[in-house]
C-alpha cells in the first residue's frame, strides 16, 4: 500500500490510500486477515469490482467533437488494489514455480524489466555481426488485449498448468460479475455489467494477461525462423540472415503464425501499428559511405 501515492484518486467507495494507511497503523492484523481470507477463500468481493470510468479530455486537441479526443481513467477501490497486489505476488510466485511464463516474457516479473529487453534486443544483432550477419526485428501491439481475455480460457489455461487451486478460485471470482459506470462531466451514467475481460487499471491485469498469451511465445518458440520477446502487451521477434530478403522472409513467416495463433484464441494484433527495423553495422562515418538497405514486410494485408 506504500507503493501507492496518496494521491491516487479513490473508487466509488472513496477510501483513498490515505485512509488506508491510516487504518494499517491502528489496526494492521484486520487488512492481513482480509487479505488472507480474499484468497484463501477463493472470493474477491462485489464492493471491489464495480469501478467507475471517468472520461476526460486530452489536452492540445483541436477538435473535441471527435472521440479519439477524449480518453477514460478507471477509479478503483483502493482496499481492492492492495489485496490485488498479494494476489500479484502469488500469482508470479506460481507462475514461475509452474514455468508457465517463457524465457522471453518480460514484465511484471523479478529481474525481467523493459531495461532487459532493450539489452536483449541490442546484443542480439551484435552477436550476429560477428558472423557477418544482418539482423531485422518485428514489433507489434495486441489491440485492446486486457477486455481480449477470455476468462474460461485463462481459467483452463491455469488449471493446466496446475496453478494453486486458491488462486484460480480468486482469479476466477475476479473477472466475474464485474460491473462498470461511466461518468461523463460529473454525470453517472447507469452501471452495467461487463463480461470476460481484465480491468485496465487493476494490479493484477498484465500478469493475468501475459499468463493467457504465454502459449503464444511457446508455439513461436518451436519455429527457429525468429526468436520471439514479450513485454504484457507487446511482442517483438528477431530474425538472422546473410540478407535483406532471408530476413524478410522470416519476419513474414513469423508475423502470419503469430495472427493465426491469435485470431483462433479471440485476440487481434494491430496490424497497422506493426514497426519494423534492419539493424546494420555502420560502414565508414561518412554518410555516403553507410550501408543502406530498405525492405518491406508483409503484415497481414498491408505492408511495413
């Protein structure tokens, strides 16, 4: 709860993380017992899964009468929050005990931040320099991948892998009977329940999220065209060869298996933000003397 600011604006019940503390220091024995019983007893409470979404405009915008004008924050209990990040822990501590999350899946994890994948991906095209190689990287965002959750699918995954039978309960009364009310300029509309997604906002949404798309790095995994990486929401792919073209023709292959996996488990990748990049070693510092090469990659029905 003190990784929380005080500042953080409150859900519908209003108990800020101000008064949160306030009430660890009087009595701490009643929140761990709380957060205890949550879990143990498979149950996350309705009071902490009805958020209120609150719209806002987004400054600088020249027309406000567009809808991309305008974004939505999500108010959540904070008593809600602070069980949610035990259920964080736990659920990382299972996940790595079961090995369901790969090797190259970042985030929410112990020694796995964006800094390591930044360093992965660097060192990757230098080790192919040394044997005169070129390197190209695919990067691309699942569109809208936390509401994407499916909760039965997350739940059997889960079961597969024999995660704790407490916190599949938990996780499982999570993501059910959720509701939601969208405030408009101080007005609140009228709460309605929402269906089979993960929160945005909510401690426990990207771990949940990278367990449901970790079969995605192990199915890649056993195509050797590319090697995959994976930050929650984003993936990335790099792939090796002696040119342009043999590079391309891995990144394609391994952008269409990655679409196919994804539209037979309801997910969709935003195609049209896909980025990709041609690493090279710089030849001379000149700039008529650097190597220039230019390629485009397929990526579903248009190109990059």
């Amino acid at each position: 709860m003190y990784s929380q600011s005080v500042k953080t604006a409150p859900g519908p019940d209003k108990l800020s993380f101000g008064a949160v503390r306030l009430l660890w220091k009087w009595d701490k024995e009643r929140i761990v017992d709380l957060a205890k019983a949550t879990i143990r007893t498979g149950r996350h409470p309705a009071v902490w899964k009805r958020p209120s979404g609150v719209v806002i405009c987004k400054p600088g915008k020249d027309d406000y009468t567009k809808l991309k004008a305008y974004s939505t924050i999500s108010l959540l209990s904070c008593m809600g929050k602070v069980v949610e990040r035990v259920g964080v822990e736990l659920l990382s501590e299972e996940a790595e005990w079961s090995g369901i999350l790969g090797d190259v899946q970042f985030g929410n994890r112990k020694g796995r931040s964006a800094i390591d994948v930044a360093a992965i991906m660097v060192d990757r095209p230098h080790a192919a320099w040394t044997d005169s190689n070129i390197t190209g990287v695919g990067l691309i965002h699942i569109k809208a991948a936390f509401p994407s959750v499916a909760k039965g699918r997350l739940v059997n995954r889960m079961r597969a892998k024999h995660i704790d039978g407490d916190l599949i309960r938990w996780t499982e009364s999570f993501l059910s009977e959720r509701t939601v009310e969208m405030i408009i300029e101080g007005n609140g509309m009228t709460r309605h329940s929402v269906e089979a997604w993960v929160p945005h906002g909510s401690p426990v949404s990207p771990i949940l999220c990278a367990i449901y798309t970790s079969g995605l790095i192990t199915w890649v995994k056993e195509y050797e065209s590319a090697k995959g990486l994976s930050f929650v929401d984003d993936l990335g792919w790099v792939a090796t060869g002696t040119n342009v073209n043999q590079v391309v023709t891995k990144l394609e292959e391994c952008t269409s298996k990655r679409i196919e996996w994804a539209s037979r488990r309801g997910l969709q990748f935003d195609t049209a933000q896909t980025e990709a990049a041609l690493f090279t070693r710089r030849r001379g510092h000149k700039k008529h003397l650097q190597l220039k090469l230019t390629a485009k990659i397929r990526v579903g029905d248009g190109f990059q």
